[in-house]
C-alpha cells in the first residue's frame, strides 16, 4: 500500500460524500506518519482508508468498522 497525498484525501472526501450522501463525512490524514487515512462521520472515526497501485492502475480500499454496541436493539 502507498501513501495518499493531501491532494487525493481531498478528491476522496469529494467523491465519497457524493456516493454516500453525506457531507458530514470527512477524509483525515493520519494523525501520525505511519498510520492510515481516516473516516469519519459527523467526528467520529468509522474505518480507514488505503492505496494500492498495481501495474501503474491506482485503488482505494475503505475499509468500515461497525461495532455491535452501536447497532440498534435486537428485534
């Protein structure tokens, strides 16, 4: 995995409040070299976000964790 430049953090917050419908979602930089990209909803940290370049084609992987305490109650 490679690093996102501050440009493509910015492109990605773009890109992924129009997909997902939210412009409470931001995309921060790790808070500390060597750490991964953030997402974050309305301030809270929901997943990360990755680099990959493979054969000069370049993807993003978002990767979102769900904690069952925040899931509603059972039915």
């Amino acid at each position: 995995m490679s690093t996102i430049s501050p440009n493509e953090i910015a492109r990605l917050q773009v890109c992924l409040r129009r997909l997902l419908g939210s412009q409470g979602l931001t995309v921060n930089p790790p808070p500390r070299a060597g750490l991964s990209v953030e997402l974050a909803v309305n301030g809270e940290v929901i997943g990360t976000l990755h680099r990959d370049e493979e054969e000069g084609e370049v993807s993003y992987n978002l990767n979102i964790v769900l904690l069952e305490e925040d899931l509603p109650p059972k039915a």
